[in-house]
C-alpha cells in the first residue's frame, strides 16, 4: 500500500476464522483462570521469596499492633506524546538492514532485530532521533520493529508503518497491575518490627520485563528501619498487553503499599502520622544500611528530607486550612509519602569525545534523550571541564554504527553513569593534549596545567590553547606517539546500584456531592546526590509529578470479564490536564551517593514514585472525619462518590 487509508482498505479484505475462547484477565484470578498458554499447567510464571521469614515470623508473634492491607495498583500505559513509528529499509549488496525507531536504547533494538531476523548484529543499522516520549515504555523492541525491516527486504523498497492513538492504547506495553497484600507489626511505642506480603504482578500475555516486580519487592521496605521482612513475588499471565517498566518501574505501587500501611497504623493506634514516620526512618549515621531483604543503601539523609518537605509544605498551618474548607462545604485532606529508588539498568556505558582542530568537540555517547535535555545537560559538563561555550559541544547519540555500545536510558541511568564514562574520556583527552602542549611549548609534561581551555607552563605566561593543541596532533613533525585526533574513550561497567530518595506532601479538597478531588498543593523534597542541571531536573520532577497524581486519580487501562480493552481513546482514559493541577513546590537536595564517582544517584523518577501514596493519604485524610480509611487508584469522582454516599 503507498497510503495508510490504502493498507486499511486492503486490511479489511481479509477473513478471519476465529471463535471467541475464556479469558483470563483479573490479576488476582489468574490462577484459577483458562490457561493463557496451552504449554504452561499454570498462569503463575514466577513464584519466589525473599528475607527472613522465621524471624518476620517471630516479630508478629510480639507485635502489639499489626495493620493490614489488600490493594491493587491499577494498570496504566505510557501515553507518550507521539504514537509508534518504525522505517526499515534493506541494501541488497551489502545485506544491511536499517531501522529507524522510536526507542530508548538503539543497542537493545539491534540485538533483538538481528536476533529474530538471524543475522548478524553487525548486519542491522538502528537509529533513533526524536523519538516522541518514553519513559519506559519503549525500551523493549516491538514486533513492528522486526517487521518493517522484513518488509523491506521482502518488497525491495523502505517499508514504513505509524500506529493510530487506538492501536498505542491496545498494543503499547502497559503498566503497574500489581495486587500486594501487606502487613505491618509494630510494637507499642510506634516502632516498626516486621513487614511482611504477597506481591503479584500481572505480566500480561507474555513476558517482557520481570524488573518491575523484582524491584518491587527488593523496596517494599522503602526508607524505614524495620528490623524483619518477608516479601513473596509472583508473576502471573493474563489475556492483556504485557506490562514492562515503566516511570520508576516497580517502586510507585510497592511504595504506595508501605505508605498506606503507616497511615492506617497511625489511625488506627492513634500515632501522629509525621511523627511515626520519622521515629521509624533509617538514620544517617547507619549508612550504609543493609534494608531486611538484602539491600545496601549506599548513603542518605531521609530525616532531613521529611522534615524539609513538611517544614516546605507548612504541615502546621493544614488544619487552619482545612477549617477554611469546612466553611466553604469541603473536605480537605493533607499526606505524606517517603520513597526511596533503587536505580540499576544496563551497568555498562560508552563514551567517545573527539575535539576538532576547527573548534568544536563531539561527543558520541549510548544514552538517549527521550526529553530529558540530554542536549543540553551533557554538553554543559563538557564545556566546564574543558573550559569551552557550550555551543562548542556536539552530542551525537542513537546510531549504532557510530557507537560500538550504548546502554541507551532507563532506570535513572542516563547521567549517573554517561557523565562518568565522558569524564574518563575527558581526562584522556587532557592527558594526552599535556604531552602534545609539552612538545609544543618545549617543556617537561610534568610542567603542564590545565585549565580553562589552555595548557601552560606553570609560573610562566606560556600557554597553548586546546584547539591549536587538537590541530598540533595532526602535524606531520609532530611525534608519531602524538600523532592522531585528540580524542577519549570512556566505557566503564558499574553495577552497583544507586539510591535517590526524598519525600513528597499532597494537599487536596473533595467536593462531597460530586466525589470530585482538587489538587491544591503539592511539594516535594528529592535527593539526586548532584544536580547538573536543575532547571531541567525540576521539570522532570513536575512531569514525574503529574504522571504519578494521574495514577492516583485518573488513569485506568480497563478490560471487561473477555478481555476486551474499553480504555482505548482519550474519551475513556483520563489524564492528567494543566488545569487540574496546583503549581509544584519542589525542591533539590544533594547528599552526594558514594557509590558514584561523581556523586550522582539520578533524578528523573522522583516525582513519581511518592506521588501514589502521598496523594492517596490526602484524599482519605480528606474522609477521615466520615470513617473511610481506604481508597483505591484511581480515586475517580464516581469511587469517592460512592464511598461517601456509603457512609451515609
């Protein structure tokens, strides 16, 4: 077909012979269901356990008080702003295919298209521009991905297809769906002793990430000292997209469940919810900290970023404000989340930086900015290391034949482990260009500094600019040693994990004869260990934000009892939109990580992952005075309605 109206008409011709079969959908009835796979005996794919489960056991057994809860994290999709696109093309003569693809990770895409295609990695060209928002949702490869190249090779000529909104509704890889069941024991003083539950996430018809479940599991704990856990995971498989990582992968929903536990032990036990916070949080003179299935918090100041936050959102002066909405015929409601993040993601990284003799210096490195500013982040750490305009600074990146390697971005990895790789290629550069300055100015290396763009003699007014030194490398007198572009690689492997964390407060109003929740105030305190940049990290806090206020209020990816997704346009799918929210506060706090050569931890999730609980505790904070004590997400005006109405 030469036009997409053209490729539906011939769509249309062919017939089908199916018969609608029993679906399994419901998270929570997966393994009772219809077998989604005839080869499985069971819809469970992953069932295993981590901690200490004789001594969670015994700290039940003392507990003098003990909360629970059953929840579901409701499914949700990426919804990025442009749907999916895929070019493929093939050169006969040399047997190359390339795709063009909307991806957050060209390296990923290549090895799963020359692995279905059987060709040689070499053999597929993946690039990847602007590639229309992600956050997770398009990391993995997509059949459309595969075929296009196909096509292409089977037609002679570039194939290229575009999904509608409807067709990214349906087939985008979704979200969250998570069932936990939970329990919290405490002792009589309000101090955490134990946590233990079931977490289940529904992978969909097959599985494409099991990150999200893992990760949840390993965080449940969240930034508290609880002496003892144990956390069962399970995976099960539905008749629905598969779900993936996505925004936080896995820690939003698990976060949510600790947050809501300790409200409702508050409640419950009559704790003022700031103060048991706050008495339970792991101090920072315990750093590192090893949480009670396994993990190692490297470093952190979680006191320091509640009382922030609450001192930030004036926590003292809510109840003033909330007699304010009395008279005016609200509910208002005030909560707070903690969070902490556990970043891993592809533990390897590259770097390439060339300086040109013509005034420019390239950077080719494997991330890839889905808009996150990388154009801008990234050549700023250049430019202040080398000491040249930013406008001097190239960033190449989401072409696999300019780069051998790339980890592209996801799990906030982009700058912690990008800034680190360019700064080993940068101290290349410099090392070298000190031999070449030395040569130049007739001096010992040893007598060469560096700084601000120039290498000088020190004590003396004699210098070389970087440039010139770029140019001197490629003079045919200059020593064969020297000789070739002034260039840096970095490629580094770090697998140990960071641990951005911080804290976040909601301020809601709830109109009782519509159910209808107003945002009014939300702030929030987040560690990243450096900011490189923080205009731009603010706005992807406020973007964090609003994908996490979604989920709590709107979002919703719905299928009915066969399977059928009722959810596929924006009149069914609600959003989050600029009118329904309050200006952020949001403010950035810098503990350096110290698993990090440079002190970053990552910061584009933040926003996200308390946003869940804190607003939830505020709507239900909101209904405390009516005696209902939980709501789910999404928090819609007809469930809050509902839930009034059946308090009389």
């Amino acid at each position: 077909a030469e036009t997409a109206a053209a490729a539906r008409d011939g769509a249309e011709r062919v017939r089908v012979q199916w018969r609608p079969l029993p679906a399994t959908v419901a998270t929570g009835g997966a393994d009772g269901g219809p077998a989604v796979w005839d080869e499985c005996v069971s819809n469970v794919c992953v069932d295993s356990e981590a901690g200490d489960a004789a001594a969670t056991e015994a700290a039940f057994a003392r507990a003098a008080h003990v909360v629970r809860l059953e929840t579901r994290g409701n499914r949700v999709t990426g919804v990025p702003m442009e749907p999916r696109t895929a070019l493929g093309d093939h050169d006969p003569a040399s047997g190359r295919y390339t795709v063009y693809a909307g991806s957050g990770g060209s390296w990923r895409i290549q090895n799963d298209v020359a692995r279905t295609l059987g060709v040689p990695k070499a053999a597929v060209r993946v690039v990847a521009r602007d590639i229309g928002g992600n956050y997770g949702t398009r990391n993995s490869c997509y059949p459309e991905q595969v075929l296009v190249a196909w096509a292409a090779r089977r037609l002679g000529r570039p194939v290229k297809w575009t999904g509608d909104r409807r067709e990214s509704m349906l087939t985008d890889y979704q979200a969250r769906d998570l069932v936990s069941h939970a329990e919290l024991a405490l002792d009589a003083d309000g101090r955490f002793l134990a946590l233990r539950g079931v977490n289940t996430s529904n992978v969909g018809a097959h599985a494409v990430s099991f990150i999200p479940l893992a990760k949840g599991v390993a965080v449940l704990p969240s930034v508290y000292d609880i002496p003892a856990a144990c956390i069962r995971g399970r995976a099960v498989l539905t008749h629905t997209p598969p779900t993936a990582p996505y925004r936080a992968a896995g820690r939003p929903e698990v976060l949510f469940v600790i947050e809501r536990l300790i409200d409702l032990a508050a409640r419950r036990h009559g704790f003022d919810r700031v103060a048991l916070r706050r008495r339970n949080l792991v101090p920072a003179s315990a750093m590192p900290y090893r949480n009670p299935v396994g993990l190692v918090y490297d470093s952190g100041d979680y006191a320091e970023a509640q009382d922030r936050v609450v001192a930030l959102a004036d926590w003292a002066g809510f109840e003033a404000r909330r007699t304010e909405a009395r008279r005016r015929g609200r509910y208002r409601g005030i909560g707070i989340a903690n969070y902490i993040e556990l970043n891993t993601g592809m533990p390897r990284e590259r770097a390439e930086i060339t300086v040109r003799p013509e005034g420019r210096v390239d950077v080719v490195l494997g991330t890839l900015s889905s808009g996150q500013g990388h154009e801008t982040s990234f050549p700023q750490l250049v430019a202040e290391w080398f000491g040249v305009a930013l406008d001097q600074v190239r960033l190449i990146t989401g072409d696999t034949d300019l780069m051998p390697f790339g980890g592209g971005s996801h799990s906030g990895r982009s700058m912690r482990l990008g800034a680190v790789v360019m700064a080993k290629a940068a101290d290349v550069i410099v090392e070298r260009g000190t031999q070449i300055a030395a040569w130049l100015l007739e001096a010992a290396a040893a007598d060469i500094e560096f700084a601000e763009r120039r290498f000088t003699v020190k004590g003396t007014d004699r210098s070389v600019d970087l440039f010139e030194v770029a140019a001197a490398a490629a003079r045919p007198d200059v020593p064969e040693a020297l000789r070739g572009p002034l260039a840096g690689v970095g490629d580094e492997t770090m697998a140990v994990p960071s641990y951005p964390y911080g804290c976040a407060v909601c301020e809601v109003e709830v109109d009782p004869e519509t159910g209808v929740v107003e945002l009014v105030r939300h702030t929030t305190v987040d560690d990243v260990g450096r900011a490189v940049n923080p205009l731009i990290l603010h706005g992807q806090t406020h973007g964090g934000i609003a994908a996490g206020i979604g989920q709590a209020l709107w979002e919703l990816c719905h299928y009915d009892a066969d399977g059928q997704l009722t959810s596929a346009t924006f009149m069914d799918y609600a959003l989050p939109r600029a009118d329904a929210l309050p200006s952020f506060t949001t403010e950035i706090s810098e503990v350096p990580s110290t698993s990090n050569p440079l002190g970053l931890r990552g910061g584009g999730e933040g926003g996200t992952t308390p946003a869940l609980g804190a607003v939830i505790n505020a709507v239900v904070d909101a209904l405390a005075e009516l005696g209902i004590e939980h709501i789910e997400m999404p928090a819609t005006p007809e469930r809050v309605w509902r839930a009034i109405q059946a308090r009389g």
